[in-house]
C-alpha cells in the first residue's frame, strides 16, 4: 500500500464535504448551490494532484498548498465584498 500523505488540500477538501453534507442535511443549503461547492472540490482535488506531481517534497507541498488555500479564500472574500 502507498504511503499516505495528508496535505492542507486533504483537509480542506474533507471539511468542506462536511460541511457541504451538514448543511444538506439540516436544509439550510439549495440543491443550486451543491454544484459550486462540487466544483470547488473538484478544483481541489486537481489542485492537490497537481502540487503532488510538481512538487515532489512534502514540505514543499504544504507550502504551496497552504499559498493556493490562503489565496482562494482570499479570492472569495474580495468576491462576496464587491
């Protein structure tokens, strides 16, 4: 079996199902909006085999995966003001 790594994407991506099923569940989210947090983690998920590939050191990967995390929710927070 492969060696599992746990990367700052692997946890965000695990938080935002979560939460994403949490708010399924209690009914607070529309079925319109599942699909954008769907595309969220999928970019997610490229994003993090990308950095994989690239970046072979895993310090190296938290790094960049941290850097990228950081600036999307910087992206969506400048989004949400204008």
């Amino acid at each position: 079996m492969r060696q599992l790594r746990i990367t700052p994407l692997n946890i965000a991506s695990a938080l935002l199902m979560t939460w994403l099923l949490w708010q399924f569940v209690t009914d607070k989210v529309g079925t319109g909006i599942i699909g954008w947090f769907f595309l969220l983690l999928l970019i997610m998920v490229a994003a993090d085999q990308f950095f994989r590939l690239m970046l072979r050191n895993l310090k190296r990967v938290w790094l960049a995966e941290g850097v990228f995390l950081v600036f999307v929710m910087l992206v969506i927070w400048m989004l949400k003001l204008w």
